[in-house]
C-alpha cells in the first residue's frame, strides 16, 4: 500500500481504495429534531460518492433502490469521462431486478454482481429475505476495503434487526474497517455509542473524531468531508483484509462466455457459507440488544477463515478487476 | 432583496413589516417600494414582493409595479423552453374581510396582516420557503400522474399550488414510451426544470414505465420526491419510494382520486414548506460552517463584508497563510455570480495589494463534476481562484490548499 508521501507522487489521493456504502432513509417517526434528514443523508451519499470518485476511489454498494441512481449519477459525472467503472453494485438475485432502463445505466457506468442462493436452497432458511441479504452481504464484503454505514432502517413494527447494523458486524468480523455515522441516526442507533466505538475501532479514528461522526451536532453536514480527509490521511492503513469468496458461475456456462456476452456475474454462495454468517450474527445482534460492548469487541476480534470449494474455480475479485 | 410594495397611505404598516423581515432574514436586504414605482436594480436570487392591499380593486400604478417586478423576473416555462414574466410574490391582506387580491395576482392566496408576533411569523415563514424553492437548481413544482385515475387530483394540486404562488407543472406520462427516443436523456433534461417531484401515487401509477423513469431521474439529480398517496394506502406503489420517508397520505377511505379537502390540502403543503424551507436554512448554514472548518485549523476568522460575504481568514506561521474567502449562496455553476466575486478580487487588489489565497466556498448536494469546473473554469481568466465545496474545505485547508487535493 501507499505511503501518503509516495501518493503525494502524482497519483489520485483514494486511487485503489475500495469503500463501501451501507444505508438507508431511516423510518420518519425516528428522525427526531431533524426536520430534513432524508435530504442529509441523500447529500452525505453524493457529496462523499462525488468526493471519493474524484479522487480515485471505487464505491461498492448494495443497490439500495433510493441510493442506486444518484450513485450511479454520480459515477457518470466523475468517472464517465475516463470510461472507467469504479462504482460497483451488488444485488441479491431474489430481490427483483432493475428496470430495462435502470440496467441500461448500469450497464454503461457501474460494474454489476449478483449474489445467488442455488435454486431450492432459500427455502432451508428460516426467513428467506434475510438468507438473500446476507448472501448479498458476503458478496459486497469481499470486494472492500473500508465500509462507510449510515443511518439505516429501524423496523420498528416488526423488531426486524438493522440492516446496517448486520452489514458492518459482518464486515468487522471479516477484519474490514467500518465508519458509523451514528450522527445521522437511524438503525445504526440500535447500538449505544460504546458499541458503536467497537463497530469503529481499526478504523483510526481518535475518540474525538469518532464522537464526530456518532454524535448529532450542527456540523453534521460537514461528515462527508471530514470521513473524506480521514481516509486520505491514513490511506495506507486500508486494504489487505484478506477475505474473498470463491464462488461458482452459474448454469455451466463458461465465465469467459459470459463476459462476452455482457452478461452479469453471479455469484452462487453456498449455502453453508450464508448459514454459517447467519450463526456469526447471532451472538452480535444479543449483545447489540444488551449493549454488551466487551461481548462485541471479543466477538471481532475473530477473523473468519474461507475456504476454498475446490481447485479450478474463479476468485470474484480476479473477476471484477478484468475490465 | 425582498420589497414590500404599499400605497403611500399604508406606509406605517409596511415599515412594520420591513423591520420584521430585516431581522429575521439577516441574509437579505428589505426595503418599502411605493405603488407607481418600478422595481429598481438587476434581479437577484433572493428577490420577492410581499404586495400589501386593502381590497381587491387594482389601480394602474398598482398593476405598473407589479408589472414591471415579473417582467424583470423572468422564468423559464418548463413546456415551452421560453422565458416568461415570474418571480416570487406573496400577498398581504390588510382587510380581514377583503382577502381576495386584485389582479393581477388574484390567483395567489394571501395572508392577512392582524399586526400579531404569529402572523408576522408566518409571514416569514413563507418568505423562507420561496427563497428555499429560490435556492433549488429548478423552480417549478412537477405533479406527475397517470391518466387518467390521477388526472383530477394532480389538477386540484396544480390550481392550489398556483394559488399558494408556486409554478406548478403538470406533468402527464404518456401512454407509452416513445419509440426510438433517447428516453433517459428526454427525461434527465425535463427533470432538470424541477425543485420538487409531487407523484399523484394512484395504486396503477407503478405501471407507467415513464414515471418510473422520472422518479430514477430525481432521485440521480437531487430532486426530492413527494407521494401524495389518496385511498387508504400508506405506501407507495413504486418500490423505490417505498423507502421514501415522506409522503402526504390524502383521501382516506375515498375510491377514487380526486380533488382534495381543505384537511387533506393543509397535509400536502406542511410537506411542501417543510421540505423548501429546510433547503433555504441548510444552505444558510454555509458561512458558519466554514468558519468552523477554518478556525477548528487555527485560522483566526475575520468579517469582511457581511452583506457580500466576504472573509478572511488568517494562520499564523512562515509565511502566513491568509485566505479571502467569499461563501457563495447561488449554484456554483452561476457564471454571473462567479465573475462577480472575480472582479472583486481585482477591485481589492488594486487599493490592497497583500497576497492572499481566493477561495470561493459553495454548498449544494454533490461537488462539481469535473466537466462543470472545466466549464465554470474557462470564464475564470482575471483573476483565478479556487472553488470548493463547503466538504472539501477539511482536505484543502489540511494540506495547506496543495492543488492535488484541489482536483
């Protein structure tokens, strides 16, 4: 990885890293005195998505129907012209696809993976959705370097655990630093601050910058840049986690063939590897629940080990890099 | 700048309201304009006549100023492409029994003046809202429905945001696609004409593959959204809007859309107002925000000029660093605006010459693209300077303005 003095060389400060988007519009009735919180956390997104591409940056995100087309807007404005693709989006096959035209975009501006539960297998999971998000979830952890979260829903009628919340702890599990923008509330305010500080640490953040982005102050509008001038001054600290998924391409044809054709990688995800993700979240969602911040802190500090299916299959990381 | 327009015989009246204006919106100027006269200087983004009457019978000298406001205040019409007579207007009603203004703003809802702290309140409230839907890259208000289940409420909205002074648009989805049209860049241009989406969300809009188009379109350029959902239902029928968190809930328990109660009206505009004003106080907060982003680095911050917002700001060390800085309220992509700041550098650096660092600081949703500053760049040749947004300010002034953090 770069020192800061050896990018001070010539090449775009961000160049290589690999940031992650996780998030939602949190539900209104938890908004609280922040009468536009929609609008700031949509800013947030294309400020730090406009602000990241700009200086070379790739974004990878789980194609989020509210923050898909502003990404890849913003994809077009400060990639299009080098005909790169540096925002990647990753979606759940299960979940339903994009319009023609929502694809269309896509296609031009965005790399694109599907996750894929093999056919049948969703059915062994208790709550389907959960086992297509999850899946989904993997796919994106392994293509990352850092992972930006930000509010979240809260699911109050239902009790359903945050999404945002499960993304990071799957994250940190797997060694990837994480950037709760508590500030902004929303799901990620399930978990009391000295959770959240578990949830942060590795990501080199001083207690007060990260009582910056978790505490809700005036200057939030000012989170984008401050997250921004963060990773550029530790740049070298990103990247390197290790984890990868190796995963098997669909229906037998081969990957070349696919490329060619344009069609879009899917990943299939054994269905072990979900369930045992499901397992790992387990005891993180009981101690987000408790507020037990040491349970956390012990539970991340185990890294999780991949496997390999078996020789002769394709890294999805070679994969997406052969542009 | 914000006039309030009297006959000479109502002058105590409108100095009143002149004193309350000025205090609460420090950010732009407010004088009393006389029927007769014309309205003095070039149009300004914060300009807006609060029209004070006593009945709803105009006289020439009324109708001449007026006149002359939007004539000056031109806009784009969003059908046609050409510019016609516009601006912000907001009747006063000083009669309680004569609230119908005379033409030719009789179409606009006025307020009645009762001299109270809550009326006067409210007055500046609505003020704050324009200048917010002022501050958006559009100014219409787009109602996209379905025929023809959404045809009669989306025309209810059009007539009662006209009345409430908006320039609403009616925007139809055509039955079908055009075929062989660059759909998404047809849509993409038409959105750009928008500061707010309005989505009549009847239970078959979902099938019109054109407003869903328009809502993908939005939401990539910032426009907010707002479903006004009529039946019962409490979510929209697009998936996309699903997560959409506002919404007006309208029609309870009524079959069909159609034109709304007064009740249901009062849900919709709260929404409005809400979302605009919130837009004209976050960009409000700009100046503050970066003199926190200045002095949090050990700059000493310093007033300049107030009303053009200009300042500066100072760090110790050799040599000194000494930025000028002016916080840009307009888009940045306002050339005018830009050039004028330019020739204020030049101007100062005649009757002052000290080296600073010019810094022109801007907040909107995203950063400029890299065509947009190339663009703003060109136009840029007196006297160069740098323009970042407000969020980039943190990386710029670390790494003491090093051009590579610039981009």
């Amino acid at each position: 990885m770069n020192t800061p003095d050896e990018l001070a060389e010539g090449s775009a400060p961000l160049a290589g890293l690999r940031i992650g988007l996780s998030g939602a519009v949190p539900e209104r009735e938890v908004w609280g005195d922040i009468q536009d919180l929609d609008r700031l956390i949509t800013r947030f997104v294309g400020q730090f998505a406009g602000m990241a591409f700009d200086l070379g940056a790739d974004i990878v995100h789980g194609s989020h129907p509210s923050f898909t087309p502003l990404l890849i807007e913003m994809a077009k404005q400060y990639c299009g012209e080098e005909g790169e693709k540096r925002l990647t989006l990753v979606r759940a096959e299960s979940l339903g696809e994009p319009s023609r035209y929502a694809r269309e975009r896509m296609s031009r501006y965005a790399n694109t993976t599907v996750s894929v539960l093999p056919g049948g297998v969703g059915m062994q999971f208790p709550n389907q959705r959960d086992a297509a998000l999850t899946a989904m979830r993997l796919v994106l952890i392994s293509q990352i370097d850092v992972l930006v979260a930000i509010g979240g829903k809260v699911h109050p009628d239902t009790g359903r655990p945050s999404g945002v919340l499960d993304e990071m702890a799957l994250a940190r599990l797997r060694g990837v630093p994480c950037f709760p923008i508590a500030a902004l509330g929303g799901g990620i305010q399930q978990a009391n601050p000295e959770v959240l500080r578990q949830f942060a640490a590795g990501a080199q953040l001083q207690p007060e910058e990260f009582d910056r982005l978790a505490v809700r102050s005036p200057d939030i509008d000012l989170a984008a840049g401050w997250l921004i001038a963060h990773l550029i001054k530790h740049r070298d600290k990103w990247g390197g986690t290790g984890f990868r998924i190796e995963g098997r391409f669909g229906h037998g044809m081969a990957l070349q063939t696919q490329r060619a054709r344009g069609n879009i990688p899917r990943v299939e995800i054994r269905p072990e590897m979900v369930a045992n993700a499901l397992q790992e979240l387990d005891p993180v969602r009981s101690a987000i629940k408790s507020g037990a911040a040491d349970v956390v802190a012990n539970l991340f500090t185990t890294r999780s080990e991949v496997e390999p299916i078996s020789s002769g299959f394709v890294e999805l990381q070679h994969l997406l890099l052969d542009r | 700048m914000i006039r309030v327009l009297c006959e000479a015989s109502e002058i105590a009246t409108g100095d009143a309201i002149v004193a309350y204006l000025r205090e609460g919106l420090a950010a732009s100027a407010v004088e009393i304009q006389l029927t007769g006269s014309a309205w003095s200087g070039d149009p300004e983004w914060d300009d807006a006549l609060v029209v004070l009457f006593r009945d709803n019978v105009a006289n020439d000298a009324f109708v001449q100023s007026i006149d002359s406001y939007k004539n000056l205040h031109r806009v784009p019409d969003p059908q046609s492409g050409q510019s016609v007579p516009g601006g912000f207007i907001l009747p006063v009603a000083l009669d309680p029994a004569a609230t119908k203004p005379p033409p030719p703003i009789d179409l606009i809802k006025s307020l009645t003046w009762d001299g109270t702290a809550a009326v006067a309140s409210r007055l500046l409230e609505r003020l704050k809202v324009l200048l917010g839907l002022a501050l958006m890259r559009g100014h219409s208000i787009f109602i996209s429905y379905k025929q023809p289940t959404g045809a009669m409420l989306a025309q209810d909205l059009y007539d009662r945001l006209l009345g409430a002074g908006f320039a609403p648009w009616l925007d139809a989805a055509p039955h079908s696609l055009p075929v062989g049209a660059n759909v998404q860049a047809t849509i993409h241009r038409h959105i750009e004409s928008a500061a707010l989406l309005i989505l009549v969300d009847t239970e078959d809009v979902a099938q019109s593959d054109w407003i869903g188009e328009e809502i993908d379109a939005a939401y990539a350029q910032f426009v907010p959204i707002l479903p006004v959902i009529p039946g019962g239902r409490n979510t929209s029928s697009f998936i996309s809007v699903k997560s959409n968190e506002r919404r007006a809930l309208v029609q309870a328990g009524q079959p069909t859309a159609g034109p709304l109660s007064d009740q249901d009206w009062d849900v919709v505009l709260h929404e409005v107002e809400a979302l605009l004003l919130s837009c004209y106080q976050r960009r409000m907060r700009i100046i503050a925000h970066a003199e926190k982003e200045f002095t949090a680095q050990g700059y000493q911050w310093q007033v300049l000029d107030p009303r053009r917002r200009m300042y500066f700001a100072r760090l110790e060390g050799q040599p000194p660093m000494q930025v000028l800085s002016h916080c840009l309220i307009h888009e940045p992509t306002d050339i005018a605006a830009l050039k004028a700041y330019e020739q204020y550098l030049v101007d100062r650096s005649k009757a002052t010459p000290m080296p600073v660092t010019p810094l022109c600081v801007y907040d909107r949703n995203s950063i400029l693209s890299k065509y947009e500053r190339k663009n703003v760049h060109q136009f840029l040749v007196l006297y160069p300077y740098t323009l970042a947004h407000v969020n980039q300010l943190h990386t710029i002034i670390s790494n003491n303005f090093n051009p590579r953090f610039l981009t």
